[in-house]
C-alpha cells in the first residue's frame, strides 16, 4: 500500500442524533483543497455529517490493499477513471444506483446531465482533468515550447524533463511526439510496431527524465529549475501558476484528457453516508464550485455553465478548463478500454524499460 498521508481534517459538529462520518481518500494538494471546499465543508454544513479527509498519491492501490485484508476504513475515493472500471470488475466497489443522483436545477435526469461515460455501474465522475506538458518560462527568453514534439527536443530547448512514471500517458506522449495525429494514437499503440515505436521515442530522452510519482513533485521540480518543462496534471500547474505566482505556461497541444471521481470501496463502515455524499456532491452547483478551486472541468453539462471566476480573483476559469474549445485541439481521450485491457503487460514492459 502506498503511504497514505496523516492529514486529516474532521469537519463540522453532528448535533441531535448520533451521525456516522463519511472518511473520504483523495489526492491532496490544490485537487484535494477543491474537494474539501467545494464538498466536504458545504456537505457538511448541509447535512451535519462530519468528514473526515486523508490523501494518497494514488487512492486505487490503498482500496485494493483494504478490501483485500478484509479491514476497510474509508467510505467514498475519488479514483481515475480505468481504476474504477478495473476495481469494480475485480469486486473491489459497491454498484452505485444512478437514481440517487440529483438532477438538473431544470430537472433535466443526472444520466441525461452527466457527459457519455461519467455515471458506470461503480462510478461518479466529478472531474475532466488532463495531463499537459508545462514549462518554466523563465528558462525560455526567446523561442517557446509549444508542441508535444518540443518536449522531445532537448537541444532545441535544453534542460531536464520530468514525467509520471509509468506506461499511461508516456506511449501516447511519445506517439504524438513522433508525429502520430490525435486520433491515430490508440489504434497504433494497439500494435507490437506501436508499442516498439513508442518506447523508441522515450529512449531519445530517457537519460533526461526525473520520473515522478505524486502529483505535487512536477510544479516543485519547475519552481525549483531542477527541470525545465514537465508532463503533470492540468491542475497543479494551473494552481502553482494562479495561486503561487510561478512562471508556468501550459502546453495545450497534445493534452489527454479522462475523468476522476467518487467510488465507495466494498464494506465501507458508513455506507448509507457515503451514498448520500456521493449524490450530494455530484449536484450541479459542487460540481461547478469545484472548478473555480482547480481547472478540471465539471463533468455534468449543466454544471459547465454555473463555472464562475478563479476563486479569490475576478478572472473567469473557463478558459482554462481542458474542455474549453479553445484548449480541445489536437486533444486526446485516454481511453478507458485500451488500459483496462493492457496496463499490466505495458507497466511490466515500461518498468523493465526503465530498469535496463
């Protein structure tokens, strides 16, 4: 199991009769200050039901280790997208009803609201996020990166990368780099040529690469010109950038974008709480609150509209949400199938490639 962090915050006071918590897992950092404002605290608020929060640089490997030794703690996680696929076919989650999920303020059904894919048998999403690459632009006075290609060039603009270790997301990068369109990725990525094709391209900057496992690391490594240009969430960039006043651009081209969000682990302690979290997050206006702490877009249509300005500032967010038009081109859908179905056999190779 990997390390779960000891920040826990409890929440509000439970008054009149005893109220179960709800022990929710995320990520931390600026994703999981967007989960405690923009739902833990009002829900909180809302239903006098405490929750208490801790992190995990990755919440799918503590819920699989839980369930598995028959001692789990938490109730809700918020998971990437393949994971929660992958943990319900294992058995690992409780089925989610659709119908407690509330609808639209103009009472349009939430699986008519949810975007295709966001509402599974195990699955809410609460989030569009994108892994982006970034550069430090103090580190760049004349010409700029702009192109997954660029990232690749370490002449043209020098200086150490860092990226996520691991298959997911690196294949793709390195297809995109080599010239392979958007569209054309997976079905290339899906042959032994493609694979070989990709894996050719990380060599070129393999010996260049500091290879990061939590989310916080990429933002520190540029704030730290340890790296010049990094490969992180959306997200963390966009927070070190707003909220730290770091020099950070985002590259939007080549962006892969999937979703997070709620699953509740199989023998969860307080189960009819964290159903009720679940639905009561999953509203429109949460969804929406939680895009003005973090640039994910919300994944509920009608939440997109209800995205107001940068927290604290008089900024708007939507032109830097993944989803915006404007950020969409050349953008690419992870694909949930795809992982599913080859994860293990590609981490096996990346870790043996990483090894050699």
């Amino acid at each position: 199991m990997r390390r779960i962090l000891a920040l826990t915050t409890a929440l509000g006071l439970v008054t009149g009769p005893a109220l179960a918590d709800v022990n929710l897992l995320s990520w931390g950092g600026a994703y999981g200050n967007s989960h405690l404002e923009a739902y833990a605290k009002p829900f909180t608020a809302e239903t006098g039901i405490a929750v208490n929060m801790s992190d995990a640089d990755n919440p799918a490997t503590p819920i699989k280790a839980q369930v598995e030794a028959g001692n789990v703690s938490m109730d809700v996680a918020s998971v990437e997208y393949a994971d929660a696929v992958r943990l319900c076919d294992e058995g690992l989650l409780e089925p989610i009803d659709p119908s407690i999920l509330l609808p639209a303020e103009d009472g349009t059904p939430a699986e008519e609201d949810f975007i295709d894919g966001a509402i599974t048998e195990c699955f809410v999403g609460t989030d569009v996020y994108s892994m982006v690459l970034a550069f430090n632009a103090s580190q760049f006075s004349e010409a700029k990166p702009a192109t997954p290609a660029d990232f690749f060039d370490t002449q043209a603009f020098p200086g150490k990368r860092t990226m996520r270790k691991g298959a997911k997301f690196n294949l793709e990068l390195a297809l995109m780099a080599d010239g392979v369109p958007a569209e054309e990725v997976y079905e290339l990525l899906a042959t032994p040529e493609g694979v070989d094709r990709a894996f050719a391209k990380l060599d070129t900057i393999k010996n260049d690469v500091i290879w990061w496992e939590a989310g916080a690391q990429p933002p520190q490594l540029l704030a730290d010109r340890e790296v010049s240009m990094a490969y992180a969430f959306n997200g963390r960039i966009f927070n070190a950038a707003q909220a730290d006043g770091q020099p950070f651009e985002i590259i939007w081209d080549g962006q892969i974008y999937e979703m997070e969000g709620w699953v509740v682990p199989k023998g969860a302690p307080n189960m009819e709480e964290a159903m009720q979290f679940v639905a009561w997050t999953t509203g429109p206006a949460p969804q929406a609150r939680a895009a003005e702490f973090i640039s994910y877009g919300p994944p509920r249509r009608s939440a997109a509209a209800m995205v107001g300005n940068i927290e604290g500032t008089d900024q708007p967010m939507g032109p830097h949400l993944p989803t915006s038009e404007a950020n969409m081109t050349n953008a690419l859908a992870s694909d949930l199938e795809f992982w599913v179905d080859r994860d293990a056999e590609l981490n096996e190779r990346f870790n043996s490639w990483l090894a050699s």
